[in-house]
C-alpha cells in the first residue's frame, strides 16, 4: 500500500532496511521507513543581491512567503515544479544547489503578471523569474533558452532598424535556434491563410516580407541604445563577479 | 464622452503592419464609420514588446517614450491610441515609470539627447486602446443607433488576455468604480458588442494568458494553454472569440491549428478581432475588415448565421 507521505520526500532520501533491529526494536521494511537527514553546506550568500542586480530582481528582498504568486501562476498550473514562491526562498537563503534542480525550467515563466498582480508585496515576482532565468544563463548553468534566443534576435532588429518585421523574427529565431521553418503546424496555417487570400494580396505579403520596415531617422538612437546596451551589460557582469566580455549580447548577429 | 477621444494620434505598432494586418484594417474601418479620426504618429518605432523589457527594460522604456515623444512633442496630440495590447501596455508603462522612477527619467533623458528628440515628460500624453477609444470616444448608444446589421444570433466570448490588465499599478484610470474598466472582470469590448448585438457568453477566462510570450520558443506550452481557452469558450456556448490584441489573435489562430496537427485536439470555435465584428455590424464589408486574412474562418460563420 503506497504511503501518501512518502510522496512528499524525495526518492533518493527515503531509506528502508531490510534486517534493521534498533534498541530491540524490529525497524525493518516498508512500514519503518526513513528520511536521510539533509544537510546544506553550500550557501551563497551573495545570492539575493546578485539577483536584486540583474533588472526585474530589485524587489526581491521585499518577499514574506505569503505564495499568492505560485497561487495564481500560470505555468504553475500545468507544471507544479514551476514554484516562484519557493525560489524567491531559496534565493534569499543563498541555497544555490536546490535553486540548480529547477534551472531548466524557471525560463518557461511566460510573463502574464498574474503574480504581479497577486503580490501584497510588490515583489514583481514576474521581472525575479526573468532576473533568475538571466543570472543561470550569465553564470554558466544553462545555455541561452531559446526563449532569450527570441529575445535577442528580436532586439537585434528593433535596435538595427527601430521596427521589427514578423516573418523576419521568426526566420532569424529558427535559423538560429536550428529548428526547420517548416513545421508542418506552420505549414497547414499558411495553407488555411492562402486558400482564401485573393492573389493580389498574396503577392503584397510577399514583397512586404522582401522589404525590411525601418523607422526614418533612427541612426543616433540605435548608436545611444547599442551605446547603453553594452555598458549595462559591463555593469551586471561586474555585479556577478563575471569578467567582461570583449563583444556584447544584443548585436551579435544585427 | 470625451470630446478628445473622437481625434487622436494613432500608434498601430509592428504587428498590425504584420500578421495583425487585419486589425489595423478594421480599427480604420471602424474609426471611419463612426467618424473617430486617426493621425498616424509619425516614424513610429517599435514599443520594445516583452522582447526588450527582458533585454533590458529601461530600453524598452525609452523606445515607447520616443513614440510618446513624437506624439506630444511633434505632433502636439493630447492622446494616443493603440489597438494592440503590447503596445497600450508598454506605453502604459513607460508613463509609470517615468512618473515614478528617477532612474528611467534620466536614461531616458540621455538616450534622448543623444537621439536627438525631446524627451517625453509623464503626465503630457494619455494613452488608450481601441477599446476606450469607441467605448468613450462614441459610446454604446450612439453604437447602437448606428447599427445596421445586428450582430443577432452570434455567441460571444471576449479574451482580454494579459497585458490589457496586469500589472494594476500601470493602469490607474481602472477600478475606479462604475464606468470604468475592471481590471479582474474587464467589460468593455462586452459592452460593444452587446451594443452591436451579440450574446456575449459568460466566459470565466478573459484574463487567461495565452502563452504569447513563448509561442514559439516553448511552443508545446502555448498550445496547452490557448487550448484551455478555447474549449473554455467552447464550454460556455460560444461561436466566436472576439480579440483585441494582435498576439493573442495569432496566438489562439496559431495554436488552434498546431493543437489539431500535433495534439490531435479539434476545436470549431473561431477567432474574430472585436473591430472586425463591430465592423460588420456597421455595415462595412468582411473586405474591408479582412476577414478573409483571418485563419479561422469567421466568414463562413457569420454566413451560416445570416450575418453577413
């Protein structure tokens, strides 16, 4: 019979014995289970003020546990390992290696601001996900999602010409990421879309796509952003300990 | 009413020049028929979406203070009105911002100057959506006596989606009592419709995140939850969904089809711009409104239910 508890406690830490006598007592088997006793010896206590560091984690010290933001989360919903609550808590007790179980999946925060919303603190608990999802990134414990992959290919282009273009975004986004552009889910809507567009209009979507939209007179904000962007970047890297990088992030591939 | 409303700067963004073609197309149309005028903001640039502000959002604050700039500084306008919920909520939140934060006045301030443009100062420029725009600017009387084909017969789920309401504090001029908008139970694109017509269907998931912001880079699941949508409005009686933001649009249109392809989940329910059926109640032709862009096909619907 399965014990509820034992769900609750990680596998690796259960422990059962089969011939196990303490004190004249018979320990042994299913029902005389035991949990190993966990010891954190890693803190790091630099932790929450790396995160406070990156934008969208300024507020994290303001956090008192109450959970409206894993209450109300989105992703929570369809993947209960998606716990913002219980990450803004390990953050601020410096308790790194129980953060990294859960570095694959903090990036898929989707940014609704239903946590936000929720917050009687105004943590902004939306900006510490994406402050969390960058400090892995910078430090070395994941790739680049390809979520921060659409990020920068988008920037790129807004920076690079003041406008982005859709198909553009999306062509970039898969070559980069090096997924085929032809998913057939794509595919099938183009199908559906064509069917019913007159041929004129086919052809005006076409040639739109060829011609990159741009914003007249961009010239010094894009120098004034591309200026602002690396010395921001200098600036967190600074604040990670990370020692700075000869090219920036956004630009790379513009 | 609000007399200010009826012309205003008109700041489309990048996805009504793209797979949002047809919402630029039926807001004008709209506009139009109810004789609401539109100054485009000129050498408009992008909002910096949710893209930017992961980048880095004091950059994102800037690029929608450039647009506010041109808008006030340029073009002298008192208002501006964007349709797509991105852009209303970046604006939104560069207004915010800008009143509140030191340190985005001066980045803004210097990237600016360095742009060469006035900076946008808080409190010179109000920023609407389409909704307020034709809820205030025309409101649902006038609507109604304007009315030439009842949107009669037609069952309605309105998605609001995220970015319309959340987070509250970018939004002051909401909850503030009877004839405002509700930020947990928004009404507005309800009431046009209702005043066109249509059966708005009690829909529990006008708030709902359709997943907009990984739609492609975690796209299995986008698909889960643009499928709860659907069948949520599907639950509720409804033939279409009315939309009021670009990506949302795409995103149910996209994931509707990507749920059938890859999950094997069919659902029926079709995806309409709110001014596209506005539009149609007004008389405009499905044309006009391009209807046909769509990818759910709304036309044979509305065909089907002798509304157009």
């Amino acid at each position: 019979m399965p014990i509820h508890e034992k769900t609750l406690i990680r596998p690796e830490n259960l422990r059962t014995h089969d011939k196990l006598v303490v004190d004249g007592v018979d320990v042994s088997g299913h029902w005389s289970t035991f949990i190993e006793s966990r010891v954190v010896r890693d803190y790091n206590e630099a932790l929450q003020d790396e995160i406070a560091a990156l934008p969208g984690g300024e507020h994290i010290h303001r956090c008192w546990q109450c959970g409206s933001c894993t209450n109300s989360c989105t992703v929570n919903a369809i993947n209960p390992d998606f716990n913002p609550r219980y990450w803004i808590y390990l953050i601020r007790m410096g308790m790194e290696s129980e953060l990294l179980r859960d570095k694959d999946i903090i990036w898929q925060c989707v940014s609704c601001n239903k946590c936000t919303y929720a917050c009687p603190r105004d943590v902004f608990p939306e900006g510490v996900m994406k402050a969390t999802a960058h400090w892995l990134e910078l430090k070395g414990h994941t790739p680049k999602s390809k979520s921060t992959i659409f990020d920068q290919v988008f920037t790129e282009q807004v920076v690079a010409t003041g406008k982005i273009e859709e198909g553009r975004v999306i062509r970039d986004f898969f070559a980069r990421t090096g997924q085929p552009l032809l998913q057939d889910w794509l595919v099938e809507m183009a199908k559906r879309v064509a069917r019913r567009l007159p041929f004129k209009q086919g052809i005006a979507f076409a040639l739109a796509a060829l011609f990159r939209p741009r914003t007249r007179g961009w010239a010094k904000a894009r120098a004034a952003i591309a200026e602002y962007v690396q010395e921001q970047e200098a600036h967190r890297r600074k604040a990670l300990g990370l020692a700075a990088r000869a090219e920036h992030e956004v630009g790379d591939g513009a | 009413m609000k007399a200010d409303y009826r012309r205003v700067a008109y700041y489309p963004g990048c996805a009504l020049e793209g797979t949002g073609h047809a919402y630029n197309q039926s807001t004008k149309a709209v506009g139009k028929a109810l004789g609401l005028a539109l100054d485009e903001v000129d050498d408009w640039n992008c909002c910096g979406a949710m893209e930017v502000k992961n980048v880095d959002p004091k950059i994102q604050t800037y690029l929608s203070s450039r647009v506010m700039s041109i808008a006030a500084n340029q073009m002298k306008a008192a208002v501006v009105m964007a349709p797509c919920n991105g852009c209303y909520h970046n604006l939104k939140k560069a207004e915010y911002d800008l009143a509140h934060d030191p340190t985005s006045r001066e980045v803004v301030e210097r990237l600016s100057g360095k742009a060469g443009h006035a900076p946008y100062r808080a409190g010179t420029l109000e920023t609407i959506h389409a909704l307020d725009w034709i809820k205030m600017g025309v409101g649902e009387e006038e609507l109604k006596r304007r009315v030439r084909n009842s949107l009669k017969g037609l069952k309605v789920a309105n998605y609001y989606g995220c970015m319309y309401t959340r987070p509250r504090h970018i939004f002051p001029e909401k909850d503030q009592g009877p004839g405002t908008e509700s930020t947990s139970k928004p009404h507005f694109m309800d009431d046009l419709l209702a005043a066109a017509g249509a059966q708005n269907v009690e829909f529990p998931l006008k708030t709902a995140c359709c997943g907009g912001a990984h739609t492609l880079s975690d796209s299995d699941t986008s698909t889960r939850l643009v499928l709860n949508i659907l069948r949520a409005a599907e639950a509720a009686g409804a033939d279409v969904i009315a939309t009021e933001c670009p990506t949302c649009h795409s995103g149910l249109e996209m994931h509707q089809v990507r749920a059938e392809k890859v999950l094997g989940e069919k659902t029926t329910v079709r995806m309409l711009y709110f001014t596209q059926l506005l539009g149609i109640a007004l008389g405009v032709s499905p044309r006009r409104l391009g209807v046909h862009e769509n990818v759910s096909d709304g036309l044979a619907l509305l065909r089907e239910k002798g509304i157009a």
